[in-house]
C-alpha cells in the first residue's frame, strides 16, 4: 500500500512537471518517506529476527540450529 502510494505521487509529480514548491512537492515526499521508513523498519525486524534466533541456538547449545541461522 505505501509502495503503491509513492509511486501514485511520483507519477503525479513528474506529470505536472516536477514543482519544488506547493502540496504535490509534499505529498511526493511524504509519501516516499513512509516508504522508505517502512523498507528500513522492515530490515531491522529481519535483523533482530535472526539475532534472536541466534542467540536462543547459542542459550541451548543446539549446534546444527546454531550453524543453520549463522549461515543464513
């Protein structure tokens, strides 16, 4: 939903030939910005995800468990 909004404004944007000042402008960037926000919010719960991961194999020397998520 938030891709599909950017690249709504995006589109709308550059037909009306890319303004720098006026509420187009903002809404083009404000719509990118959640999007991206969202893609780097995204890629921290990934992150956490296989630290835990990491660390509960690590909690119950499970060795195959631990060597499976380190080399994920």
């Amino acid at each position: 939903m938030l891709k599909q909004e950017a690249v709504d404004s995006s589109k709308l944007w550059k037909a009306v030939g890319k303004p720098r000042h006026g509420q187009i402008i903002d809404r083009h960037q404000l719509c990118r910005a959640r999007y991206r926000k969202a893609l780097r919010d995204r890629d921290k719960r990934s992150a956490m995800t296989y630290t835990n991961e990491l660390h509960e194999a690590l909690i119950t020397e499970d060795g195959p468990s631990f060597w499976k998520c380190w080399h994920s």
